[in-house]
C-alpha cells in the first residue's frame, strides 16, 4: 500500500513530475532535446518524418526493411473515409482550423471499428491511422474553405509531400517537401507539455485514442501553448520591411512588451529545435523569395540578443518555423495545425505508454472556500 505523503500545492504543476517516458528527454537550463537519447539536431538532419515517428513508437532507429515496412502500413492509411470527405463539405467554411480539426479527429473515431479497443495492437494501429489522416483532414478542410477540388493522397509519397500536394493541388519541390519535413520532425514530442498531459489525463481514465487526441488537439489550440508560431507572422506582418525593425523592437522593448517566439517555460539556453530550423529557414526563404522575412528576423534576433539573453530568452522553435510554413505557402491560420499533425506522433506514442501500467491521473484541488453554509430555500434568498 502507498505511503499517504502531505500533498504540496504546485500551481501550474511546473514541479511536479506525473508521468514516465521513454520518448523525449529536455535539459531546458543546456538547451538539448533528444528522442529517444538522440539529439534533435541531429534528427533534424539526417531523419525523416516517417523513421522519427518509428523511433519514438518503437524505442529504436528502424532497419531498412522495417522502415519500408512501418511506410507501406502508413501509406495503406493515407486516404479517409468518403463519409468524412460528406462531414467536412458540411463545415462553415469561416470555420477556424483548429476547431475543424478538433471535430474531425474526433468524428474519424466514427468509422474505425476499433476506436474502443484498448489492447497495445489495436492502439498501434489506431495510432497509424490518425498520423496518417491527418494530413489528408486538414488540407481537404483547407481546399474546402477555399471552394476547391479535393486532391487525394498518393500512396509512394511522405507525409510531408502529400500534404503539401493535397493542400496546393501541385507536387511540392524536394526543398520544400524537406523543410516541412524538418519542422515535423521538430516537433513530434516534447516531454509533459501541456497538450501531451492532457492527452495521458484522457488516456488514463481508459476512454479511447480518438478522445485523448481531440483533447490533445483542444488543449493545443490554446495561445499559450500552439499558437505563437502564427503571431510570430503576424508581428513580421506588421512591421513590413527591414528598415523599421529596430523602432518596432524599441517601442515594444520600452513598453516591457513580449515579443512572440521568444523565451520559453522549460529552456533557459538557445531552443535546440531552433539551431538548425534557422539556417534552414533561410534556405526555404531564399527559394521562394521569402528572404526579406529571414532577414526582418535575424535583425530581431540581433536586437532580442542584446536586450534579454543574459535573461535566458532565446528565439524559440516557432520563431523560425513561422517563416519556414509562410514561405511554403501555408496560411497562417493553418501553422497550429501543423504542430498537431507532427505532435500527433508524440500524443499517440504517450497514450501507448500511459496504458502500460497505467493509473488514474487525478490530482487534488485545494478547496478555498467557505464550510458549513446552510441550505437556504429559494424563497428565502436574497
Ligand atoms: C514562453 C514564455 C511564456 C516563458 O515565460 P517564462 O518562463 O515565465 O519567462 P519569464 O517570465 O521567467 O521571463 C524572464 C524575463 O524575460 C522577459 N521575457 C520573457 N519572454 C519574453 C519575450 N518573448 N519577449 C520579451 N521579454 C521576454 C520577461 O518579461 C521577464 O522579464 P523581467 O525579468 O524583467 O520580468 C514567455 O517567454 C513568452 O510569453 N514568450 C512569447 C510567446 C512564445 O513565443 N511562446 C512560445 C513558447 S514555445
């Protein structure tokens, strides 16, 4: 039986650790992030999408037999339902990604027969199928809004290529479907943030796959958590042109305000993700005459370096993802979605791990109010 301890009031639950993982290890105060002991960095160079989901699903680097295999079980799940093809032509077309994205998980659990099975198998394939979806999902809800054809997947291309095919009805560049690649492999996982505990929270109470990532997608969608990347554009937006970066920054700096991309909760060193997300953000500016936004943004980062890095802020992955996803061509509304397609890997892969050994996540609150109120009649209150 379990020691009962004297519960400690964490706000936040900034110190508190709820869960065991096997998949992300932060060092905030060193600046690293490794997958399953290996750096991101050098992820990011050398890994694909695919090969970074077998990784932190599997514990283990793929052979190359059972890389092409873990693919074709992928790619046999690109395509939705026609039914769901039915729901999204029913959506606004005002309606914000997220909250079409959210609904959409959600409703795939309608046509998979498994979507209540709980055991490790069915999970891993539930886990496929919803990696695998969801970028057909959001693109078909994308060219939707847009009035436009859907463009079905193509089984022989990555995740990352038929996204962007499905999105803009044209294959992408080898340089343009790598630096999307790069940013989902960025962003697959990232310890106990607060997307990946909600998911576990749901997880645990053994609802299903489908409900603990529609949470997932919900909580994600908050600014605090997915959301900087698109404000990161939208201050580059408003400043316009390089010349008037540096009163933009003064003004903000002087009114103590933050500037979006910078600083983060857990690192106190320069965000590992950002190394190398920067110089390829230059690349992917520089192809598709986007480098007046690279350049807005290194001049920012000059100026960010003297005021607040002795604080510990540095640019943060989303600094450099927001050019990276404009200059493919994906607007704005549409880079939280982006975060959820990669992260869906590390909700599904955590859901998996909370199930082994799993136990009720249910913390206490700390009761602030008044006791012993009488049960006043309505006819009695004032
Ligand atoms: C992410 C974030 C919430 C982390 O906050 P935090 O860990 O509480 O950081 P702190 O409040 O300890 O920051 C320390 C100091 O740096 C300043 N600071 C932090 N982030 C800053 C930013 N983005 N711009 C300017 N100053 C910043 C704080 O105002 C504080 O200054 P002070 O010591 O004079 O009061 C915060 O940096 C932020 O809001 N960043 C912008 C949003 C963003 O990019 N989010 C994406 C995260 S991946």
């Amino acid at each position: 039986m379990a020691t009962a301890t004297a519960p400690t009031f964490d706000k936040g639950l900034a110190n508190t650790v709820a869960a065991e993982t096997q998949m992300s290890f932060i060092d905030g105060g060193k600046g690293v992030l490794e997958y399953v002991g290996i750096d991101i960095d050098s992820l990011a160079r050398n890994s694909t999408f695919e090969e970074t989901v077998y990784l932190l699903w599997n514990l283990k680097l793929p052979t190359r037999a059972e890389l092409d295999a873990f693919c074709t079980e992928l790619r046999a799940e690109y395509m939705l339902p026609a039914e769901m093809d039915a729901l999204i032509r029913q959506f606004p077309r005002s309606t914000p990604p997220m909250h079409a994205l959210r609904t959409m998980i959600s409703a795939l659990s309608m046509f998979d027969r498994e979507a209540d099975v709980n055991t490790p198998e069915a999970n891993r394939r539930k886990a496929l199928r919803i990696v695998a979806k969801t970028p057909a999902l959001i693109a078909r809800f994308d060219r939707h809004r847009k009035g436009k054809p859907f463009v079905d997947p193509q089984p022989d291309l990555t995740i990352a290529q038929n996204f962007l095919l499905m999105l803009n009805g044209e294959l992408p560049t080898d340089a343009m479907a790598k630096a999307l690649d790069v940013c989902l492999i960025l962003h697959a996982d990232h310890g106990l943030n607060a997307s990946t505990f909600a998911a576990r929270v749901t997880i645990a109470t053994l609802s299903d796959m489908y409900s603990a990532i529609t949470t997932a997608v919900g909580t994600l969608k908050g600014p605090l958590h997915g959301g900087a990347n698109e404000e990161v554009m939208h201050m580059l937006n408003e400043i316009g042109t390089i010349d008037k970066v540096d009163a933009y920054m003064a003004g903000k700096l002087e009114r103590k305000e933050l500037i979006m991309g910078f600083g983060h909760r857990v690192y106190k060193a320069y965000d590992p993700r950002a190394t190398y997300l920067k110089t390829f953000a230059k690349q992917v500016a520089a192809d598709t005459g986007n480098l007046n936004l690279y350049e807005m943004s290194r001049r920012i980062e000059e100026i960010m370096d003297k005021a607040v890095a002795a604080k510990g802020i540095f640019p943060n992955v989303d600094f450099y993802s927001a050019t990276t996803y404009y200059s493919l061509g994906l607007d704005l509304d549409l880079f939280t979605c982006m975060f959820a397609l990669s992260r869906n890997s590390g909700w599904c892969g955590h859901c998996i791990e909370q199930l082994k050994g799993n136990r009720l996540i249910r913390p206490m609150a700390d009761y602030i109010g008044p006791h012993g109120v009488p049960y006043v009649p309505m006819a009695e209150r004032r």
